[in-house]
C-alpha cells in the first residue's frame, strides 16, 4: 500500500506526458535530489565524497552514455573507455590552449570531439553487427590509446604521460574540496540525465529503439539508417567524453591514458548490464553496485581476517573479488536478464497491491 | 598461433551460436594448471591427462551452471555470460596457482631448421613447424568429426536454431558439454604452444583478444578461415610493424591487427570463408 495511485487523474496530455506520472514517484524524486544536493556535501566525509560518491557519479554517466548506444540502438560497444580518453584529452587541451575558456566550455568540447570519433568510428555500424561491431570498437579502443600514448600533443610533450589537471574555475569560484568537485560532478550528471531522458522518449529515442529492436524492419518503415546509427554512436560518445573529463578533473585530478583501459570500458559494460540494459535508472544502480561492491567486499574480508585471525594477502583478495564479481554477473544474467532496473519495477508493482495477493 | 586461439572460438560459435569470450581465460587456465602440475614434478604424460581431464571437467560445469539456464536468451546475454565467466576463471586460475610469471618447455627447441636456413637461406624455426603441424592436425580431426560424424551433424543443427534442434531430439546438453570439453582441449593445445613461446603468464588472456580480428578476416563459421585468419593476422602484424613502423613511431602491433580487420569488414563483412546471411522481417 506503499503506491497508492486511487484519485491521480489526467486531465491533460502535459499530465500524461510527464516523466514521473505518479505523485508518490515526483514527491520521492525531488526529495533524492534534495538529500544529493543539500545534505549529501553537508554531512558526507572527505572521503566517501572524492572516493566512492564522485566516481559512482562520473561512472553513471558512462554507463547512461553506454546504454544509449547498447540498450537503446542495440550496437554493442567495447570502446567506451577510449571515448572517454578522448574526451579528457581534448577537455584538457581547450583549457591548456584556448585562453579564458569556462571549464563547462571545455567539457563540452572534449564531449564533441568524443562524438567525431564515435562518429568516426561507428562508420562501420552501417555494414556489420552484434559481435562484429564490439570487434570494430575494441579496435578504437586500442588506436585511439595509441595515439594518445604516441603523440606529444595530446599531452602537451609531458615526458611521463602524465599530466594534472587544470584548475577548474567557474565565475570566480575554484572548485578544490570534495564537495565543491562533488556538486559540480552532479550538475553535469543531473541535467544530461534529464536530457538521455527526454530524448529516449522523443522520436529519436523511438527510432534508436526501432532500430535495437530489427535495424530491417526498421528501415523498411523509413528510419533512415545510416543518420540513426551515427547519431546514436555521436551522443552516446559525448556522454562517455564528458564523463572521461569529469573522470579525469573531478576524480583523478590528473589526465593519462593508463586511467583508459579496456578494463574501463568492460566495467561500464557491466554496470549497464546488472544495472538493465535500456534504462536509464539501471545506469545509475548499475554504477552503484559495480563501485560500492568492491567496497563491500573488500570489508568483509577484513571481518573475515580479524574474525578468523588469518592473514589474508593482497592478491588472494583481489583474486576472490574476481570469482566472485563474474560469478556475480552470470548469476544476474541467469535471475534476472533485465537487471537491477528491473528487479525494481517488480518491487514497485509488488509494492502498489501489497499487502493483498492480487 | 593466433589460429589456434582462434580454433576455440569457432568451434564453439558454430556448435552452439555462443561467442565465447572466456576462451582466452581458458587458454590461460589449461596452461596455467599445466604447468604447475609439471612444476610439482608430475609425469609430462601424466600431467596432460589431468589437464585435459580437468578441462572437460570445466567444459561439463560451465554447460551445467552457466549454459543450461540460459538457453534460449539472445546471443548477446550468452556473450555477457561468458564476459562473467572470463573474470571467474581468470581470479580462480591465479588464486590456486599464484600469479608469477611460468617457463615451459617441451622439449622442441625454437631454433631454426639448419638445413633449411644452409639450402635456401630462409629460416623457420623448429618450434614454429610443429605448432603449424599440430594445428593443421587439429583442423583435420575437427574438420572430421564435423562434416561426417553424427555428432557433428547434431552440433551444426544445434547452432542453427536451438528450438529446432530440441524439437527433433537432439539432447541439447550432451552437444554443449561435448563442444565446451573440446574446446577446452583445443585450449589446452594453444596454451602449451604459447606458454612455450611467451612463458605462460597473465597476458596470455590479451592474445586470446587478438583472435578477434582473425574471426573477422577467417569467418566466424568456419574452421579452416581460422587457420587462414591466424596465418594473414600474423604475418601482416609482424609486416607491419617492421616496415610501417618506423614511419609512425614504432608500437603499431598492439591495433593493426583490429584496424585490418576492420577495413576487411567494410568489404566483405561475413569474412572470407563465412556463410552469407540474409535477413528476413
């Protein structure tokens, strides 16, 4: 009896149109807002704000970015990490070489030029699929890490390949603590959330669906082929590139390539696969559940140790963690394909008749 | 070499229309388990058989825990799954056997054949011959039990269509655990061959990724494709980096593989020895 919809009406198409349609849902939605923008700087420590809270944040956007082009258009991608390499890159060559330029302005374009080589390298999209395409990606994956790696001015000639980020300064503010890092991080998270939202709900997102769904039939009822794929791969990369800079400025603090790995990009898959692939909900529980887990694990093996008085070495961890994290994957896999996202609707309609059977 | 790698992949894609990913951690954990057994002081003979005994073994629980329930999802849930299955293997095979870096040796020396390298002035080692002769052996066995045997006729029907293949009684189980253990041998094989070359250690799973460009140029369906894949990846990459490389700055060998499969599948995106297919609505 949690959800009690009795005596919501529309009246109007605004009403029937909104994303949250439900009072219970808004009045819930607005209060998470609240806590992430209010009580969560205020009362959160350093440490679970520039440790675990920003990167979940900057890993969502990932994910979102992700599950644009995976679940929504259906073109599976391994390059999501190099994306993200391009758009730190490039965010840290505007500041480095365009005078005055704001920090969101250089955000904005290491995100577009993420968006060239999405487009770039989603050229082949046209003629190949499933498997073959992650084929194609990885590929962009390993270029793109060599170019970066190769030529000096990406990194501005830095013998170590290593380079700190610009100081990020907006109106006059300088964003230095966790906290102030933190809020900006959920700025950029929450209004391009809002934007995969609206989008997957317009036109577009339908034929990226129609697409997913059989790219023939699609074309068949005049979803030109060729723009939807490309734009799909073009906003799914400047996500990733905006999440690869905030990655690069707000998390790490420095800009190399080796923070780009495929590891990366095979973690963003996961997060959207636990999390639901299309959905924009199971992003976010994806990316909680990938960061926070390691967390988790990594605290019950210290119980365990102190309980059971053994030593337990770095490697032995680590190793276990990755049993049980893949285990973990085939397990959502065989429960529940859909996902975390999913799981959550289930409760939702559990919810709505509890506690009656029907 | 790639082309064994390779092998594995093709023999389970064509047996059951699975793109198996964990193929490289399986190639990893064969030789890993391989020669730790011959560290501890094991018969050679007697360690192949646990080995390969070990790796049906796997072959059997995968089908069992991870293939069983999922049947009938899309391929690309089945793709995830064995994603799943790669980080398993891979944490499984280091915390029993450690993580530090294996020599193997099989007694073929890699050195050149002097006769031919004092004839014909081309060198080509030993070692190089027999993991082509063992390779081309292994094609043919496969090629075989494919095209003549009932079990192979069982194995492409089943790849076909799952549903299909149930419905005119083909124990679907039985098919899979055989595919998994075989290609669990066909790991063991390119493991040993690679251990021997590179010594066996954590970066035998990274080559294993290097066996994708060679489906695309070979074909995901076919096995002699594999073999050819394996020979043009090869010999390009190493052409490649001696000849473009310079040009460039050296370090090309790492992407060139994927780039000239992905020029490859702007032409011809079924690969050179793949069935064409079409789609209906």
């Amino acid at each position: 009896m949690l959800y009690r919809e009795a005596g919501q009406f529309k009246s109007t198409y605004g009403q029937d149109q909104q994303i949250f349609p439900i009072l219970q849902d808004r009045v819930a939605m607005i209060a998470l807002l609240l806590v992430a923008f209010v009580a969560v700087p205020i009362f959160g420590d350093q440490y679970w704000l520039s440790a675990i809270i920003t990167p979940f944040l900057i890993l969502s956007l990932a994910a979102l970015g992700l599950n644009i082009l995976t679940g929504y258009a259906g073109q599976l991608s391994l390059g999501t990490a190099a994306f993200m390499a391009v758009g730190a890159f490039m965010a840290y060559n505007a500041m480095l070489r365009i005078p005055h330029i704001p920090v969101l302005g250089a955000f904005a374009i290491g995100g577009l030029s993420a968006a060239a080589v999405g487009i770039v390298f989603g050229l082949p999209s046209l003629r190949i699929k499933g498997l073959y395409l992650a084929v194609a990606t990885l590929a962009c994956q390993f270029f793109v890490l060599w170019l970066i790696n190769r030529v000096g001015w990406f990194s501005n000639h830095s013998s170590s390949g290593v380079i700190t980020a610009q100081r990020m300064v907006i109106l006059g503010y300088e964003f230095v603590s966790p906290a102030s890092k933190y809020l900006l991080t959920l700025g950029v998270v929450t209004a391009m959330a809002l934007a995969a939202k609206n989008l997957m709900r317009s036109e577009t997102g339908r034929a990226f669906m129609a697409v997913r769904d059989m790219d023939v039939a699609a074309a068949v009822v005049g979803i030109p082929m060729m723009r939807t794929k490309l734009l799909a791969f073009a906003i799914s990369s400047f996500y990733c590139g905006v999440a690869g800079a905030l990655y690069a400025f707000c998390y790490l603090g420095t800009v190399e390539p080796e923070a780009f790995v495929l590891d990366l990009s095979f973690r963003v898959l996961f997060m959207i696969i636990i999390g639901g692939v299309g959905s924009i909900l199971g992003s976010f529980l994806g990316a909680a559940f990938i960061t926070l887990f390691p967390i988790l694990l990594n605290f019950v093996s210290k119980g365990l140790e102190s309980a059971l008085g053994v030593e337990m070495n770095h490697a032995m961890v680590s190793n276990t963690e990755a049993i049980i994290f893949g285990g973990l994957i085939i397990f959502f896999l065989i429960v529940e394909p859909n996902g975390l996202a999913r799981m959550w609707q289930i409760a939702k309609e559990k919810l709505r008749l509890w506690p009656f059977p029907h | 070499m790639y082309a064994l790698v390779a092998l594995g992949f093709v023999l389970i894609y064509k047996a059951s229309g699975v793109f198996n990913f964990a193929q490289g951690s399986m190639v990893f954990f064969a030789a890993l388990t391989f020669v730790s057994l011959l560290e501890r002081g094991w018969n050679f003979w007697l360690a192949l058989a646990v080995t390969l005994a070990v790796m049906v073994v796997l072959g059997m629980l995968t089908e069992r825990i991870v293939l069983r329930p999922l049947i009938n999802q899309p391929p690309i849930t089945l793709l995830m799954a064995t994603i799943g299955l790669t980080f398993v293997l891979e944490g499984l095979s280091q915390l029993v056997f450690g993580s530090q870096p294996h020599g193997l040796e099989l007694g073929i020396a890699d050195v050149p054949i002097e006769w031919l390298s004092e004839k014909w002035n081309i060198s080509i080692s030993q070692f190089d011959l027999f993991a082509a002769l063992i390779a081309g052996l292994l094609v043919a066995v496969l090629a075989v039990l494919f095209q003549k045997t009932r079990i192979g006729r069982a194995l492409r029907a089943v790849a076909d269509d799952h549903q299909a293949a149930l419905a005119v009684g083909i124990p679907l189980q039985h098919i899979w655990t055989i595919v998994w253990a075989v290609a669990g041998c066909v790991a063991l094989v390119a493991g040993m061959m690679w251990g021997v070359r590179n010594g066996v250690q954590y970066a035998l799973t990274f080559t294993a990724l290097k066996a994708l460009p060679v489906l695309i140029l070979g074909g995901f369906e076919s096995i002699a494709g594999a073999i050819v894949g394996g020979l043009i990846i090869g010999a390009s990459e190493k052409l490649a980096e001696v000849y473009i490389g310079p040009m460039v700055g050296g370090g090309i060998e790492s992407w060139f593989a994927y780039v000239v499969a992905l020029l490859f599948l702007l032409v011809r995106p079924e690969g050179l020895f793949g069935e064409k297919h079409i789609d209906r609505v």
